[in-house]
C-alpha cells in the first residue's frame, strides 16, 4: 500500500511541476547570450549557369554575424546531402538553447504548389516533382527550429531568383511563396512573394549589400533592420525589388544593443525537453521499477530515455546470453560516457578521436570502433569482447590483460585468444565456439555464425544453406564439401582447402580467400563481390555468371552458347537476351522476359512494364525507369547503383544481393519485396512503401528513410548508421539488432 502511495505522489508530481514551471518562465523574460547561426551561399551550380553572389554573401554574412556574437556554420556551393546534414546539426545545436537562431541562405529557391524550396548545387530536375525530391524544403528548415525549443528563430532567403530550370517545367511560378512565420520567428525574404531578385553586380547582391550595413547599427531592434533594408533596396532598385518579411515574435531582438539595453526572448512555456531534465532528477534515484517504467512512457524521445531504461534492466534479472543492453548512444554522446564511466556496452564509436585516452579496465563488449584512432590509449584489462577495431589505429597503445573474443582486429581477422576468459570476465556474453564443439554445432544445426572452425576438417561435408557470416575458416579441410547456397559473407578462409567444393550460389561477399586452394571449385552464380581473392590457387574453376569482387560478372566457364550471350532462344513465347532488349526499348513493355545480364546502362523509360521479368545480374547503372512496374521481378545481384526507380511498383520483387548504392527510391512501392544483402548505403527512399519488405543484412548506412512505411519490415542484421528517418512508421518492425519497434503502431 505504502508502494502504491509512493509512485502515486511521485507521478502526481511529475504532472505538477510543468504548469508551475512554465508559469514561471512566462513572467519573467529570458535574457540570453547563446546565438546560432547557419549560413549557406550557393553560386555553381553543376547543371545551370553559376550566381554571381551568394558564395560572397554568405562569407560576408558569416564574417559579420561572428563579430556580433553568433557562432556560425558556413557552408558554400552545398551539395543536397551537405544542406541536409548543416540543417539538421543546426537543429541539434539549438535544441535546449533557449537562445536565438538564424538561418541565411542565398542562391536558387523556387516554390512548387506553395512550398518553398532551396535549391543545392547537384540538382538537375527535369519536372518540377523532381524539385520536391532533390531540393531542400523551406518546411524542413521552419520544422527543425520550430521544435527545437529555443527562444527566437530568424530566417533570411535571399533566394527569389529566376528558376533556371523553368523551361523543362509544365508550369512555373516566379519567386518564393509567402510563409506564415511560426511562433517565435521572423522570416525575411529579399523580394515580395512571387516577385524576383536580381543577383547583383557587385561583390554581393542588393538586399545583402543592405543588410550588411544596418546590423550593426546599435539600437535597431530586429523589425527596424528590415524595415531600413526594405527602404534603401527599394530606393535604389526604383521600386522593382521590395523585399517583405513575415513576422511572430514577442520579444525585442539587437543584433548590436544600444548601451544599457539587454537582449531578451520571451519563451512561453518550458519545453519537454528542459521538463524532462528535472524530472529526472526527481526520479533517478528510485529503485521502483514501476516509477522508472511511467518516466519512459511520459518521455520516449528524450535522452532521459536510455538512462531510465538502463537502470530499469539493472532493476531486473540479469539478461539472457548473447544478449547486449539496449545503447543507443553514438557519436559524442557515446564518446563522453566511455571517457566518464569507461563503459559504453555495444556503443557505436565508428571513427572516434581517442588518442591516449585512460580507458584502462573498460567495458567495450559489443561496441563499433571501425576506423577510430586509439593510438597511445590505455587499454589495459580492457573487455573487446564481440567488438568491431577494423580499420582501428591501436599503434602504441598497451593491451596488456586485454580480452579478445569474437573480436573483429584492425586486419579484419577474428581475435578469439579469450574466449575463456572473456566468459569468465562476463558471465552473460555467450562462449564463441571453436574446434570440434564448434564442428559439431555446425553439422548438427547448420549454423555457427561467428564460429572459429581453423582448421577443422570437413571433407566431404553437406553444408548447403549453412549460415557461416563471419566465421574463421583459416586452413580448413574442405575438400568436396557441398557448400551450394551458403553465406560465407565476411568470413576468414585464408589457405583453406576448397578444392572440388561446391560453393553455387554462395554470398562469399567480403571473405577473406588469400592464398586459398580452389582447384575445380563450382563458383557459378556465387557473389564474390569485396572479397580478397589474392594468390589464390585456381585450376579448371567454374566461373559462370559469377560476380567477380570488382562487381564485374566472369561468364568464361559458362558452356557455350548458354548464359554468356545473353541471346537465348525464345521459349514458351518468352522473349529472352537482344530480342528482349529490343522490344523493351521500341516498347516500353516486356512483361516476363528473360533479360538476365542485359546491359541497360543509363536507359531512360517512363511507366515502363516489365512485370515478372528477369532482370537478374544485369547492369542498370545510371538508368531512370520512373513510374514503371517491376512487381514480381527478378532483381537478383542486378546493379542499380545510380539508377532512379521513382514512383515505381516493385511489390514482391527481388533483389537479394543487388547494387543499390546511391539508387532514388523515394514514392516507390517495395511492399513486401525481398532486399536481403543488398548494398542500399546513400540510397533514398522517402516516402516509400516498404511494409513487409525484407531488409536482413542489408547495408542502410547513409540512407534516407523519411516518411517511408516500414510498418512488418525485417531489419534483422542490418547495418543502419547516419540514416534519416523523419516521419517514418514503424510497427512490429524487426530491428538490425532483432528488437521489435511499434513506435508507430
């Protein structure tokens, strides 16, 4: 009874404290010194002529917003994904600021259907729904600041020029649309809506040239800036150019105060986030589970978050084996708690800067440092327990008593020296099976990722299907094993025995087959795409529509008159090789042909047909199919890097294994397509349909997912880094790390 009190009171509390303190911080103003500025000026531009001035302006702008306090991010001649990135690490930045925000961005903007739109310097749109994928949307930009909390947030765009792309568009309407400015913020723009700026002739346009000069008069509160640049352009353009501004703050804003005036934004209510922080403080010490639980429904998007859930599982019976805690700290954040606790349990610290760090007697089960620089650490006693150092740089840094086990080694090879002493150190982290036992497992269950099978003999062994990603099968007997269809991905069979193995159909991605035996090897259709093939031992190999690890596919033992002509007969009126092609091409349509291998090389078809056809491992590099329809097709190790499938129907395709680097996905329907394996690393895939669709070892670093569905989605075993998923669904969606996320249900 006395329980139920206690969590009673302390919810109630919990409820309490926000009315109280947003009544306090709506009477008294917030005097603050914290000033953020992005500033972006793009003049060339790859696929229209260069601007004259916004690179000069965004220098001069920066120059002077750094004099009177601002600390500022300068980018010039962006790229989309830059834009991205600066707007998104502006929106961090301001978050829990309380401060003042600015935003500067000169160069082309257009609006579509009143949206504004910034144009970065890589777009090259041939309608304007293009513009809506590839541009920056001004929403964008308002949204980030909006929730980030702070105090005032000021937007100027110098971006009314002329639309260079208005002749390959149906429809084009001049200048920027007008923005209703949201609470807090004042929006300026160089122009009138709809009207248009001229770039200039000097080093910098007019409306800047103008700006420049009245920030820096003392006394002017912000209103009164744009109020003398609005005169003065308009004086000098002769009432051509009026430049307008959109305005909802309640407080007075100086970029420079008069003597004795204090800078001041009022704020209107605490935000959640600043909520959350003292919330904390009131609960962190709480051994009630039920308490912690109610903080992490109350606050699911706060940092506050993983700590509660973290002292919630110590609260709890230990985890099951194998299993890491829930960490999803990255970046700084995992950084600060490894240097501060010398713990960050399956933490991704890809890349970090941790030369001579004191990490001695740390916990680094399960964390990512692939490509950090550790040279001169303290590592001594250190647990690199199931951890990923590939690329790592661990020169002059002491490892003495360091744990290895299921260790991934800067070289790339398996680490397993302690295996039984890591189990000892960590009671919870599952052995790594080896030798025998590990045979054993494998022959009995058929799998044994992560495994060490060094030389262990398995001559002659029905191994079809197994799973073996990221095993060590350094100097193994594998003589006439049948190893049809299995996945080898990432693993280690340096000097082994394959002679007269079967290996058909094999994901051998990324293996390691240096100076390995492959006399009269059956590589026909394996993936052997990344691998390490040096000094290997061939003699009579097959090699027949093998994907060779420079992408390229080796048909020289295919026989002859088969695959490698790509021009088979037709057969049960299916048209297959050049006679495809070419009907495709005359058509628009070749619903179930055979069109394995074909080279479709920078094509260019709309609402093309090409249901239940077989495109698998041919060569799409560059190609736009938009709107067309690949449902039920074959996709199979095709290479699509580059290539635009927009708006596209792909339901039930496909394209384990395939190429889709950098490929544009976004309004294209995946539902239930089948992407395992596949390289999707910079891809787009906004606002796309991918329910049911499964994602099981692909790699998704850099892509963008925003507003895409992935509600029933498998993402077990992806690899899933710097993305962006914006409004993106979530629901019973299998995580890489086989958690299921309902967020969104």
């Amino acid at each position: 009874m006395i329980r139920k009190h206690s969590i009673f009171f302390v919810l109630l509390l919990l409820l309490i404290m926000p009315t109280s303190w947003a009544q306090e911080r709506a009477i008294r103003p917030v005097e603050t010194n914290v000033r953020q500025a992005l500033v972006i000026g793009n003049s060339k531009y790859t696929h229209t002529g260069p601007l004259r001035n916004p690179a000069n302006d965004a220098e001069a702008i920066s120059s002077t917003l750094k004099q009177l306090g601002f600390n500022v991010m300068t980018l010039t001649d962006a790229d989309q994904r830059q834009m991205d990135q600066a707007i998104r690490k502006f929106g961090a930045d301001l978050r829990g600021s309380n401060g003042v925000g600015l935003f500067y961005f000169a160069g082309h903007g257009m609006q579509i259907e009143g949206e504004n739109y910034l144009l970065p310097t890589d777009i090259n749109p041939s309608n304007e729904f293009d513009v809506t994928y590839d541009a920056v949307p001004v929403g964008k930009l308002l949204g980030q600041m909006e929730v980030a909390g702070n105090g005032m947030n000021v937007v100027i765009l110098d971006a009314c020029r002329n639309n260079p792309f208005a002749r390959s568009f149906r429809s084009s309407s001049r200048g920027l649309a007008q923005v209703i400015a949201p609470t807090g913020s004042f929006i300026s723009y160089a122009t009138a809506p709809g009207d248009v700026a001229a770039d200039g002739e000097g080093d910098n346009g007019l409306f800047t040239e103008k700006l420049l000069q009245h920030m820096i008069t003392p006394g002017l509160r912000l209103e009164e800036v744009f109020k003398r640049v609005r005169a003065d352009v308009q004086q000098d353009s002769s009432n051509k150019q009026v430049p307008w501004d959109s305005s909802s703050v309640t407080g007075d804003f100086f970029f420079v105060p008069a003597e004795g005036v204090t800078t001041t934004v009022t704020t209107e209510s605490a935000s959640n986030q600043d909520f959350a922080t003292q919330a904390w403080d009131v609960i962190k010490d709480s051994e009630d589970p039920a308490i912690l639980e109610e903080f992490i429904k109350m606050f699911p998007d706060t940092p506050q978050r993983n700590l509660a859930k973290l002292k919630l599982m110590t609260l709890k019976l230990s985890p099951s084996p194998d299993v890491l805690p829930d960490n999803s700290l990255s970046g700084e954040a995992a950084k600060k708690q490894l240097l501060e606790t010398k713990e960050c349990v399956g933490c991704d610290l890809t890349g970090a800067y941790l030369w001579k760090a004191e990490l001695g007697e740390s916990n680094l089960r399960g964390v990512d440092l692939r490509g950090a620089y550790l040279r001169g650490a303290n590592l001594v006693g250190t647990n690199f327990n199931n951890a990923k150092l590939n690329g790592a740089d661990l020169k002059e840094t002491n490892l003495q008593k360091a744990i290895f086990c299921n260790t991934t080694m800067p070289d790339g090879s398996i680490n397993n020296n302690d295996c039984k002493k890591a189990s000892q150190a960590s009671p919870e982290v599952g052995v790594v099976l080896s030798g025998e036992t590990a045979k054993k497992r494998l022959l009995d269950t058929k799998e044994c990722a992560h495994c060490n099978l060094d030389k262990v003999d398995l001559r002659e062994a029905d191994l079809r299907g197994v799973d073996l990603r990221n095993v060590s099968l350094t100097k193994a007997y594998l003589w006439k094993a049948n190893l049809e269809g299995a996945n080898l991905e990432g693993a280690n069979l340096s000097y082994s025995n394959l002679e007269l193995v079967n290996l058909k159909d094999a994901n051998l991605k990324k293996a390691n087959l240096q100076n390995a035996r492959l006399v009269e090897t059956k590589l026909t259709r394996a993936n052997l795409r990344n691998a390490n093939i040096s000094d290997v031992q061939t003699y009579k190999t097959q090699f027949c529509e093998t994907i060779m690890p420079d992408g390229k596919i080796e048909n020289s033992s295919c026989p002859q008159g088969s695959y490698q002509s790509y021009a088979k007969p037709e057969s049960n009126g299916i048209l297959s090789g050049e006679a495809a092609k070419k009907k495709l091409l005359e058509t628009n349509e070749c619903v179930g042909c055979d069109l394995r291998g074909s080279d479709l090389r920078k094509v260019h078809l709309y609402q093309a047909n090409l249901a239940d056809a077989d495109l698998s491992q041919s060569d799409l590099r560059g190609s736009i199919f938009y709107a067309s329809n690949f449902s039920g097709a074959n996709l199979t190790q095709a290479n699509l890097e580059e290539a635009s499938l927009r708006d596209s129907d792909l339901s039930n395709a496909n394209l384990s294994n395939a190429e889709l680097t950098s490929a544009k996905f976004q309004g294209t329907i995946l539902r239930k397509a089948n992407l395992t394996g596949a390289q999707l690393s910079k891809a787009r895939l906004d606002i796309a349909d991918l329910r049911a669709a499964i994602l099981k070892d692909t790699n998704l670093l850099e892509i963008t997912f925003n507003g895409a569905d992935l509600r029933e989605a498998n993402l077990r075993g992806a690899i899933l880094k710097d993305h962006w998923t914006d409004y993106t669904k979530f629901c019973n969606t299998t995580m890489p790390d086989g958690s299921i996320n309902n967020d969104g249900c």
